[in-house]
C-alpha cells in the first residue's frame, strides 16, 4: 500500500504535532499542522489571522471553509511529496471534503493513525507543554525538557478551561472521524500513552508494515 498521504487524529495533546516531526524528519513526510498554519496567520496579523485569533483562544473549531482554504494552499506547494495532516480533517463534514479536494490533488488519504489518550493524561500534558516560537520545536517540561538556553512560551489556547472546552468539541465533533476512516479500513490506533520513545517505534511500525 502507498503511504503518500497521512491523516494523524487524536484528541489535543495526545501526541500529533511531537510524532509528525519526527517522522517527517526520518521518512521524508512534510508536515501539515493545520492548527500552526492558523497561529502563524494569528501571529502575522493576517485578515485571515484577525478572523480566526479568537474562535482559537476559545477553543472552537475555526469555520470548515477558512480552514479547507488553508489546506488548499498547502497542498497546492506541496504536490508530488509524501504529507502527513496533523489535526485534519476534524468533523466527519471535514473528512469529506477532504476526499473531494484530495480528488483534484490526485491524492487520497492511504491511512489515518488515531492517537488514542484519556483525558486525564490529555490535561497533563498539555499543561506541561511548552513551544520554541523561534522553531516550533515542542517541548514538555517535565517529559521534554528544552534545552538550556532555548526560550519557549506557552500556547494561548492551553489554559486549562480552553483545554476542557477543546476536549468537549473533541468528543462531540471530532471523535466520530476515526469511525469514517475505520470503515473503510484505513484507521490504525496507537496507545499514546506510553513515553515518547515507545509511542514512535509503533507509529515506525505501522509506516514501514502498510
Ligand atoms: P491544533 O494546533 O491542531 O491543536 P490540537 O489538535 O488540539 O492538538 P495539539 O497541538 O494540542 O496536540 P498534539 O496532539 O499535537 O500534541 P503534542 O505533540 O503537541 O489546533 C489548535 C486550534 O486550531 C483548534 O482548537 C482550532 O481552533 C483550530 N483548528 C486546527 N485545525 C482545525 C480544523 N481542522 N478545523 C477547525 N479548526 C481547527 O504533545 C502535547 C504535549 O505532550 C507536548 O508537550 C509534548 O512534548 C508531550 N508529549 C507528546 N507525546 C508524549 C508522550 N508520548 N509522552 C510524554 N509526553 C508527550
């Protein structure tokens, strides 16, 4: 089976941003975050930017068509590379506009990895986590330590009652995709809640096995 084109799914914090990084670092894959497209529009002061900067500091989800116009414009400088989707599609809605826009990127996506965490252990790590602006690189204070030296800031939107709102849309909204990729048989799920080390020799697995 090819493995041009990944979805990672999961609720925040399970693991989706650390875990594209390292294997588009070791396997080639550009890395799609939807979620860091939208903050670099918040950061640039963007229109686009200025429309979406509260909807996330809130936790909801964005409008399907800003975000399917972000992905558009990804795909668009991304064609003939092997990619991985991290936090898209986030609705079944979602999920089937993306086949559509795949269609006309002659693409379609080969396997979904559901990163599956409990909340509890969701709430932990996104408290502890931390970000290099500079970089992007994802750090945890106490699981990932940066380097001394390395300045990070935490996310606006990793407050803990944002965090609880983020997971209530998870459950309600986003939680059915991985049903929409299981019945056609392209979902895999991962324990994510083992170190990071362990999560990643199954998520190497899964790549090299499909
Ligand atoms: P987005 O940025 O996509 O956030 P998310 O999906 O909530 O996911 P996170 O980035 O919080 O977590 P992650 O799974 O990548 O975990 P990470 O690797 O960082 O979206 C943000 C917002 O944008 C949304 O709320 C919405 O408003 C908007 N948006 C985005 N996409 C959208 C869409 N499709 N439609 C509409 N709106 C959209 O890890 C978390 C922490 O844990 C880190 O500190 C890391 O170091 C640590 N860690 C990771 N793995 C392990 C491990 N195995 N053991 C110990 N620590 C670990």
């Amino acid at each position: 089976m090819s493995t041009d084109t990944l979805v990672f799914l999961g609720p925040p914090g399970s693991g989706k941003g650390t875990h594209a990084a390292m294997l588009a670092k070791d396997r080639g894959f550009v890395q799609v975050s939807v979620g860091e497209l939208l903050r670099r529009e918040v950061e640039r002061g963007s229109e686009l930017g200025l429309q979406v900067r509260e909807i996330m500091n809130t936790g909801a989800l964005v409008p399907d068509q800003v975000v399917l116009q972000v992905v558009r414009r990804a795909l668009d400088g991304l064609r003939g590379r092997k990619i991985i989707l991290d936090g898209f599609p986030r609705s079944v809605a979602q999920a089937r506009m993306l086949d559509g826009l795949l269609e006309e990127f002659r693409r379609r996506v080969d396997l979904a990895l559901f990163f599956a965490l409990e909340d509890r252990q969701v709430i932990e790590r996104i408290s502890g986590r931390r970000v290099d602006p500079e970089t992007g690189k994802i750090y945890h204070v106490v699981w990932n330590p940066p380097p001394p030296g390395v300045k990070t800031v935490q996310r606006d939107d990793d407050r803990e009652d944002v965090v609880r709102q983020r997971l209530r849309i998870y459950h309600e909204i986003t939680e059915p995709v991985a049903a929409y990729y299981r019945k056609s048989g392209r979902l895999v799920e991962i324990d994510a809640s083992g170190g990071v080390e362990h999560v990643y020799s199954m998520v190497l697995r899964v790549i090299d096995q499909a």
